[in-house]
C-alpha cells in the first residue's frame, strides 16, 4: 500500500506542476504583445503607417501582411533579408502573394530579391 501512496503523490505532483505551468505561462506574455518587436520594424527608412506595420520593415513577413520590397540586412540575427511590409489591397504590386488573393498582372522586378524575380499585381 505504501508503495502505491508514493505512486500517488507522485502523479499529484506532476498534475499540480502541470497546471501551475498552464496558470503561469500565459500571465508571462503581455497581452499586447506583437510578433514584430518594434525595434525591428521601425528601423527602416519609412515611418510606421496609418494601419498597423504597412510600410514599417521586418525580419520575417506576419500574417495578413505581404511585402514589396526586401532588402539584405545585418540586423535581422540570423536571416540575411528585411521586408517593407504592406498591407494587401487591389492594385498593390506585391513580392508575394497572400493568403486568400489573387493576381492579375505580373511584371519583372529586382526589387523581389533573386529568389523572387516578379511583382503580382493584388486583385482581391
């Protein structure tokens, strides 16, 4: 018997740290708390726009974003690249093609990077 008490205790324990780590974690993280630190996406050579990130620069490009512009990068860690980000509308040339959008011209561009030599026209 007191060797199945001592299993017990021990399944106690591990559910009890286990539900104080759920209690714990979330209080850590702000709210607020934005995936691109602003650091980051204020250092470019445009001010923040009037929605959001659009046309701020950033290491990596969020969701319900696209981007128009990359360019090389030292301040990115280790990603080599930093992207103007843009909110998707109609008519925007964009390097990428976000979720839920479609194109309706292409053109060539440098802009895109070599790994992305096009810009798409966003018709949404």
């Amino acid at each position: 018997m007191t060797e199945r008490n001592a299993v017990l205790r021990r399944i106690l324990a591990v559910l009890a740290l286990a539900a104080v780590s759920l209690i714990i974690a979330p209080a850590s993280i702000p709210a607020n708390a934005n995936p691109v630190s602003e650091k980051i996406a204020l250092n470019g050579n445009s001010a923040p726009g009037a929605f959001g990130l659009d046309g701020t620069w950033s290491c990596y490009v969020p969701s319900g974003y696209t981007w128009d512009q990359v360019e090389p990068t030292g301040t990115c860690g280790s990603l080599s690249y930093r992207y103007r980000l843009r909110t998707p509308v109609s008519g925007l040339w964009a390097c990428a093609i976000p979720f839920g959008w479609t194109y309706d011209s292409v053109r060539s561009t440098s802009v895109c990077g070599s790994t992305s030599p096009y810009q798409y026209r966003l018709l949404g």
